[in-house]
C-alpha cells in the first residue's frame, strides 16, 4: 500500500509540472502525504462513527462487514 500512495504522489507532481500548476505535496517523517488516509483507515473512521451513532447494535453490523472483508478480501467490491 506504501509503494502506491509513494507512486500516486510522484505521479501528481509530475502532472501538476506539466500543466503548469503549483502542487504542494507534504510529507511525514515515513514519506506518507500528510492529510492523506488509506481505504482502511477511511473505513475505520467510517465504522467508529457509525458504532458512535447505533451503539451495539452498530459494532455488531461493522463486526459483521469486516468478517466479510477478511474472508472475501479487502478489494471485493460488492462490500461497497
């Protein structure tokens, strides 16, 4: 996933040099984007929300998707 989000950054500063376009990219002391999150942690932030929101019963549907995810894989899309 490190290898993707290196290539998505090197990727849009090259097109933002060839359009002539001012692109500020920071990074953190892991070479991450700062401000940027993966899928995962975008789900994660998603689901605690949603148990915040539903209590319990909340924790038992994200429970239940993440098993889902975790048989499945994380790229099978019919989870969206």
């Amino acid at each position: 996933m490190e290898n993707v989000l290196e290539e998505t950054a090197r990727k849009t500063l090259e097109n933002a040099a060839e359009y002539d376009f001012e692109f500020e990219l920071v990074l953190d002391e892991n070479g991450r984007p700062i401000g940027c999150c993966t899928p995962v942690e975008l789900l994660d932030e998603l689901d605690s929300k949603f148990v915040a929101t539903f209590g319990e019963e909340g924790r038992r549907m994200a429970n239940a998707r993440r098993e889902r995810w975790n048989r499945k894989g994380s790229h099978h899309y019919k989870l969206f």
